[in-house]
C-alpha cells in the first residue's frame, strides 16, 4: 500500500453509517479498505461515492469494490467537474483526497469547493499529499475555507491535514465556482498549442477520405485539425479524461463540424472493434508525478490493433523518451517525419 493509503488508513475516522466522498482520488486503495471498514457491520448503512475524472481509475476502483464483494455497499459515481449538478449539498459525512491524483492546483482548489459544498455541519474533509505536491498550500487554503485545519501525520515529506465544517466554514452549501476551463488551465497551458502539438501538426500527412483516430485527444486540437483536413472522412477523439471529453465536446460543437466525435476511453478500449486508417497521439509521459513510458507503449499497441492494413501512426514524443523500440516491435516501418532538438514526430507504418 502506498505511503499515503497508509496514512489515510492511520488517521481517517469512519463509523458504519458514514457517507463518504473520495475527490478525484478513485486511484487511491483506501477506497478499498474505507469500503472494507463499512462491510465488516452488517447493519452498516454507510456508502460510497467517488467524485472522479479519470476512467480508468474509476473502473479499476470500481472493479476492486466488485471483487472483493462491496458493490453492495452502494458504491456510486459521479464526474469530478459535475458533483454539484448531480448531488445535493450537505450529505456527506467524510470527503478525502490525495494530491498525488491532482493534475494541478485549480483541481485542488476545486476540490476543497467540492467538498465545502458536499459535507455535512461537522463533516470532515482528509487531505494528503507531500510537500512538493503543495500539501502546505493546500492546508492554508483549507484553513481560509473551513476556518479550522490540523495536521493528523507527518512521515517521509507527506502529511494528513484535515478540517471540519462548522459555523467558521466560508463556503458550505455554495456550489463550486471553479469552472471547467479554469480546471484545465494548468493542463492545456490556458488553450495554447504546446509545441509538440505544433510539430505533429506540421508532420501529418492527412487524406481527405480519412478514419481517423486520436488517442489522448486533450483539448482536442488535434481531432479538430483532422477533421477539417478529412472532410470526406471521420474523426474520433478518446480521453480517459471525463472533464476533457466534455471540453472537447464543446469545441467540436462550436466548430460545427459533423464528422467528428469524442469519446470518453481508457486507451482506444472504446474503439478496438473499429479499424482506422490514420492513428495519433501525443501521449502523457507522467502518471501520479512519476514519470513512465507505459501509457506511451499501451498507446502504441492499440494503435496496431485498430489500423488498417498499410494505416499510418503517428507520435510525438520528447526527445529523450525512447519509443522506438516498442514502435518497431509492432509495426513494419518507422521514420522520424518532424521535430527539433527537444521533440520528435515519428511515423510508423502497420504491418499487415
């Protein structure tokens, strides 16, 4: 169990009846253990509902809850971004979130409106994260919301910090203020084009006949510069991100184009029965502040599975990443096509 789960499990206080809400934390194996802590009374009335972005940590959650026998326990759902138009205020008895699962520091903050707006008079919000994911900064903005904020742990740089609503509290019962695009300022760089986008962009060969698929869409740039280049063709945009796929469903919606779709998707797992003549992606290279090259090589593999026979791949990737060799274990040519001394454009051909 990770350090943090550790810490939760130390300090979180549950009772049977307890209602709780995990913040965009589903990842996090607490969840498992808070279900187990409800299972063990048979009389519990106790339930839990995961507020969360990320698909596939919302189905792995999801799936552990059922294999270990708690979906009983009235294990429910709801989109990070859309908690307060689905949920009434002032339910929730205990709401926790991790920081390691936040993408940034309006998620954060969007967060702590959240469970302002869901907890109970005397609820009682847990956070943990380390000191270099803004755990500090995070407490003073609880102490500015709630009005109260202790430290419950400190080990290894991370801490437990923890408030409770009361008459102090600033926010309670006031939906979130924090918008959806306000949320994606820190990912999508305030809607700019970063510049590996720019660079696949300028590499892509596209035809106008085009089926085309993007892997990771994001803000869905690159989708929407497809679709208009493939006007004979169709587009589909994947993100495992629900907040993302609703971005990205506004924009192709205010740029009136029909021949294009998104999809919310761990991976291309919503598409793998469809076939594509022209695959890409410009995959993330961090999970959880660590960096890795398995959401890369994941992409890389359904990428081969979905493509027509002679369909083109197309990646950009920092320089320094090396996706060659996965690259070439799945399809019959690669070539770099673009980049500069800090990005690459690869090509690769399918095979069969």
């Amino acid at each position: 169990m990770l350090l943090q789960s550790r810490l939760l499990n130390d300090t979180v206080q549950l009772a049977p009846d307890n209602q709780i809400l995990f913040l965009n934390s589903a990842a996090d194996p607490f969840v498992t253990v808070a279900a187990g802590r409800i299972a063990l009374d048979p009389h519990a009335t106790g339930a839990i509902m995961l507020a969360e972005d990320n698909l596939a940590s919302l189905q792995m959650a999801m799936g552990e809850a059922e294999r270990a026998n708690l979906h009983a326990n009235n294990l429910r759902h709801v989109a990070f971004h859309e908690y307060s138009l689905h949920e009434p205020p002032a339910t929730m008895d205990v709401a926790v979130m991790n920081l390691l699962y936040q993408p940034g520091n309006s998620w954060v903050l969007y967060g702590l409106q959240v469970a302002a707006y869901a907890l109970k008079h005397g609820g009682r919000l847990y956070v943990v994260g380390a000191k270099d994911r803004g755990v500090l900064s995070t407490a003073k903005r609880m102490q500015e919301i709630f009005g109260n904020v202790e430290t419950l742990a400190i080990s290894k740089g991370h801490r437990v910090v923890s408030s409770h609503v009361g008459a102090a509290c600033n926010a309670q019962f006031i939906a979130p203020k924090t918008s959806p695009n306000e949320l994606l300022s820190l990912v999508f760089a305030d809607g700019k084009l970063d510049e590996g986008t720019h660079l696949l962009l300028d590499a892509l060969e596209i035809r106008p006949a085009d089926q085309a698929l993007d892997i990771g869409c994001g803000a869905g740039f690159i989708g929407l510069h497809i679709a208009r280049l493939a006007s004979q063709g169709h587009v589909t945009m994947v993100d495992v991100s629900l907040l993302t796929v609703a971005v990205a469903q506004r924009r192709v919606a205010e740029s009136g184009l029909t021949n294009i779709k998104v999809l919310p998707s761990d991976g291309a797992q919503a598409v793998l029965q469809q076939r594509f003549d022209l695959v890409v992606t410009n995959p993330p290279f961090h999970q959880g502040g660590i960096q890795t090259t398995e959401i890369a090589a994941r992409f890389i593999r359904e990428a081969a599975q979905v493509l027509q026979p002679h369909g083109r791949f197309y990646l950009v990737a920092n320089r320094f990443l090396k996706y060659e060799p996965t690259l070439r274990a799945h399809f019959k040519t690669l070539e770099e096509v673009g980049g500069n001394t800090r990005f690459k454009v690869l090509r690769a051909i399918h095979p069969h």
